[in-house]
C-alpha cells in the first residue's frame, strides 16, 4: 500500500476505539499455552531480546505485562557522568536539533511549534531555542521512560487527542501529527534547567502510564494540568512511565543548556541510559 491509500485509510478508521479495544485485548488474561505461544512468536517477529526481560517470558499472565516489562539489573547502566544527558528509552532518532523560534521539526518541510506540542503557550516559551530532540520505539524496544537527568519532577499534562500512527508515512505526511495525538507530559526541573518529556499516543498505544502519580491516559477523563506544591525527586534514568504499546517520547530542554552529541542524527539507535548530549 503506498503512502497516499495509507493515510486515506487512517483518515477513515476509528483509531481512538481500535486502540481502546487493542489495549482491553492485551490486558485479558488467556490460557497459559496460548498466551506464552503468542508472545513467543511476538518476540520471534520483532527480534525482542528476551535474555534481558526482568523475568522469563512464561511469568507475565498477559500481553500487556510483557509489553511493559522491567529490565534485568544492570541491562541498562545510566552515564554517571554529573554534566551528561541520557537517553530516556530505547528506540531510533527521528529528528534533533534546536528549535528556532519555538519551531520544531517533524518531518521534511512540516514544522510545528513548541506552543501547539505542550497545548500551552506560557509552559512552551522558557523551550524556544533549546535543544530538542524525538525518539521512536519500535515494538521490540523496552517501553518505559525514565529521566534524562536528574532532578524533580515539577508537573505534568495530560492532552487527551487522536490516534494517528507514529510511522515514518504519517510522520512525513500528517501536519502537526505530535501536536494532535494524546499526550502525556512530564515537567522536571534539571541540573540542566527546565525539561519537558512528551509522551506521545498512537494508533494501538491503548494507554500511557505515569509512575510518579497514579495518572493513565484514554480512559475517558478530561485534559488536566498539574503542578506540585513540593516537587517530587527522580534521579537520573528513574522512571517516569510507560507506554502500553510502542510510540514516540520527545525532549525539550532550555536553550543554552544542553548541546547534543555529534552521533546523535536522524535514524541512530539510541539505549536508555547511554549518553546522548551534555550539559556545556
């Protein structure tokens, strides 16, 4: 199918219920040989790594668990390094760079703005200039997000919104793809300065998962905004959520505040916890 009928049949189907009934499926408890057959063949197809899965594969009783499975201790060391910034995920480099004018970009010739990402203007504004950079995660990938560096963390937003896929087709072809879909933002307060962590829905990501706070995405409730009285702490590569299904995470820091690695361009793979910029 080309990219054209690709994006003519996601503009038809009913994404958002497709991805509510996707998520009840994954969190249905099934008979034990069907199940460990299921995800079995799940982490044949994509090549997942079940050596470093925190328990064997057969210990989670349903799709949803294995999905959302811890680490082995150890698998992923975070640089200690006091002025380094690190992955928050496993996953690939879509794009990098500084926004210029609170502009970011999505693809080639598509831009957005730091304003329509976060859905408010004064949140985005200490972001114009800074650098940014949005991460992909593929199925096979860890689906946990964790701290870039350490910190508190200061708030979050929930941005209820569609259900786009997060695909190079509809990242090349979908306007604002990052600023329309469901979102779920962390707000910390750095070594570095300011950060912001978009967590970005797609078509199949039934739910986003915060582990600060008892907050999950698309289950009917309105948007809502949080700041904390006394911030809460997180180190650097603590966990801040998870996906239910795979997605996208963007990061916005301050400008000034953090410089990218040169290694860190378009399609690399980056690790949760290795080093991808520092702090100048």
């Amino acid at each position: 199918m080309n990219e054209q009928n690709f994006m003519k049949l996601m503009q038809i189907l009913p994404k958002s219920a497709l991805s509510t009934a996707v998520g009840m499926a994954t969190r249905l408890p099934v008979p034990a040989p069907l199940h460990r057959a299921a995800i079995k063949t799940f982490a044949k197809l994509y090549n997942v790594d079940a050596a470093e899965a925190e328990h064997a594969l057969e210990h989670y009783p349903t799709f949803a668990e294995f999905f959302t499975r811890g680490l082995k201790v150890g698998a992923r060391p975070i640089d200690p390094g006091e002025k380094v910034v690190v992955s928050p995920v496993d996953g690939a480099v879509s794009q990098v760079g500084y926004s210029e004018h609170g502009r970011v970009l999505q693809a080639k010739d598509i831009h957005y703005t730091v304003g329509e990402l976060l859905g408010d203007e004064a949140a985005a504004k200490p972001f114009h200039g800074g650098a940014w950079t949005t991460i992909y995660l593929s199925p096979r990938d860890y689906h946990r997000i964790h701290a870039p560096l350490g910190g508190t963390v200061t708030g979050y937003a929930y941005i209820p919104g569609e259900f786009w896929p997060v695909n190079p087709a509809s990242v090349k072809n979908k306007k604002s793809l990052f600023c329309v879909n469901e979102r779920l933002i962390t707000y910390l307060d750095t070594v570095a300065g300011k950060c912001a962590v978009v967590k970005v829905g797609a078509t199949c990501v039934s739910r986003i998962k915060a582990a600060y706070e008892d907050v999950i995405t698309h289950q009917g409730q309105p948007g809502k905004v949080h700041r904390y009285g006394t911030a809460l702490p997180v180190e650097k590569g603590g966990e801040l959520g998870r996906f239910e299904m795979g997605s996208t995470v963007i990061l916005l820091f301050e400008p000034g505040r953090v410089k990218w690695d040169a290694s860190l361009q378009p399609e690399a793979v980056v690790r949760l916890g290795r080093r991808i910029g520092e702090i100048p």
